[in-house]
C-alpha cells in the first residue's frame, strides 16, 4: 500500500468512519438510557430504538468497507434481522413488566387489560399490587 488514497478510497474511508461514529454514538445514547432511564418500560423503548439504528449503522459501515456484493448481502441480510427482532425482544420485555407490575415511573396509572382484550375503566397507580 502506498500511503495514499485515491478519490474513491478516501471516499470509502470516509464514509466508513461516519456510520461507524454514528453507530457507537447510538450505541452509547443506548447505554446512557438504559442507566438513567426511570423505570422498565423507558429503558426498553430507549435501547430498542437506539440499539437498532446502532447496528444497522455499524453494519452499514462494514458493508461500504468491504464493498462487495456477496459480503453486502449478508450484511443486509444482517441488518434486516437486527430491525425485526430487536423491537420484537424489547416489547417482550416491557410486556412482561407489564405483567409482573413492575412500578412505574412517578406512579404513573398502568391501564389493565380485561381477559377479552377490553380495558378496565379503573386504573391503578403502578406500585399498587393486586386488583382488590
């Protein structure tokens, strides 16, 4: 390797660093929320939005580097299960937080769901356990 870029590797590198940047960034808002945020439902909506956009910017960065199609599609590949199954893992995780009542935040009321899917028109400030 010479130690000079061309303007098509300079290009490259470049736009390597800013989605590998951007991913860690969003990684660390992710790891900030997860120790600041109040109560379990705040951090699983934080860290699955920001994780999401994390990885698929990291992954991004990898694809641009290596460039070619066989290593992008799996990579692509990659960032389409990372967006479909990161949500899906967080609600699962708020839901069962939901179920264990779990308190929220500043007592916030938590809406109860009645067994055919309709919604108690008493709420319960979070903290309380029990129905009665």
């Amino acid at each position: 390797m010479s130690g000079r870029l061309g303007k098509e590797g300079l290009v490259v590198e470049v736009m390597t660093g800013i989605l590998l940047v951007a991913g860690v960034i969003m990684m660390l808002i992710a790891a900030v929320g997860l120790l600041r945020l109040p109560d379990p439902l705040c951090r699983a909506h934080a860290v699955a939005k920001a994780v999401s956009l994390g990885i698929a910017l990291i992954l991004m960065g990898t694809w641009v580097k290596l460039g070619d199609t066989g290593s992008g599609l799996k990579l692509a590949l990659a960032i389409l299960f990372q967006l479909g199954t990161i949500p899906v893992a967080s609600h699962l995780l708020a839901q069962a937080a939901y179920h264990l009542e779990i308190p929220r935040w500043r007592q916030r009321p938590v809406a109860r769901l009645m067994p055919d899917g309709t919604q108690d028109a008493t709420t319960e400030a979070a903290g309380g356990r029990g129905r009665g």
